[in-house]
C-alpha cells in the first residue's frame, strides 16, 4: 500500500509540508544512561504506545523501516508503515507515516534523546491533516486530541522509566 501523502520522511527532518498542521511536544523522561536505554527500548518495541492505552498490531516486535502498524483506539483503526529509525548513542526513535484507511494523512516521530547534562527527553513531531470526514469535522479538537495524546506518551514513558530512576 502506498503511503497517503508525498513528503515521506520528512519528520527526519523536523519539516511540515504545506497545507499539514505542525505538532511539537518535548516531555522530560528522567536522567541518566539507564532511564535512556529503557526509554529507547519501551518506544522501539511500542511498548510506550501499548501503555498509553493503544491496540498495536505490528509485523515485528521492533520497530524498522517498512514494518506496517495499526494503532488502534476503540473502533477507529490507524494503519501505518515505519518511515525511519535511529539507534544511536544519544538518540532512538522512529516515525511512522499513514496509510490508506487511517483518518488522518501524515507522519507522526517519537524520538528519545539524552542532553549533554544526562537529562532524557522524549519528543513527539507530526505533520498531519485530516482524511476521512470525521476528523475534517473535528477540526481543532481532533488537533488537541492529538496533543494530548503526544503529553500522554510523555507522562507514560516516564511512568515505565520511574523504576530505573530509584
């Protein structure tokens, strides 16, 4: 299936193609290498997504480029495919962008990264615009259900690495 709009990837890159709506939201998660690694592990294996409250049906156990995902809340299904990935020593993360039958168009990244201070952050991006009628009529509180969604990631990323904290 081909993805539903033309700028794939371009979350990578920190840019909103024109005509989408920008999402920015950055939560502190902890600090320290061991809050990182668990952070890192809980966002590339959709752990984060599963205890935010999410159905996650995913073609693997961890997240890669091509892997397809249906995020799921209630009846509404969001089919998606993997965009990109990082593994690197101070950052992970991945975006995922939408296919045919999500209700919105777009690419949505969750990216975990340690500061120069040893603080963990976790940074939700997206560019999106609605797709199917339901969100076209939602209008700004489709937008503020997504926000809220990019805090909640943030509050339970940090509940899953309080343990490593103590």
């Amino acid at each position: 299936m081909p993805f539903t709009y033309e700028d794939v990837g371009a979350t990578r890159e920190d840019r909103c193609p024109p005509g989408f709506h920008r999402l920015h939201v950055r939560n502190r998660i902890g600090e320290g290498e061991d809050v990182f690694r668990r952070a890192c592990q809980a966002v590339l294996t959709w752990e984060m997504h599963r205890a935010v409250g999410v159905a996650v049906s995913a073609g693997a156990p961890t997240a890669a480029p091509g892997v397809d995902v249906t995020v799921g809340i209630g009846p509404i299904k969001a089919p998606c495919r993997v965009v990109w990935t990082l593994d690197e020593p101070r950052r992970a993360g991945l975006a995922y962008g939408t296919l045919p039958g999500h209700p919105e168009s777009g690419e949505e990244a969750f990216v975990v990264d340690r500061t120069g201070d040893g603080t963990v952050w976790l940074t939700v991006t997206a560019f999106s615009r609605p797709a199917k009628w339901y969100t076209r009529a939602g209008g700004a509180a489709t937008r503020g259900l997504q926000h809220a969604y990019a805090q909640r990631c943030g509050v339970v990323l940090r509940r899953l690495c309080a343990e490593v904290q103590e």
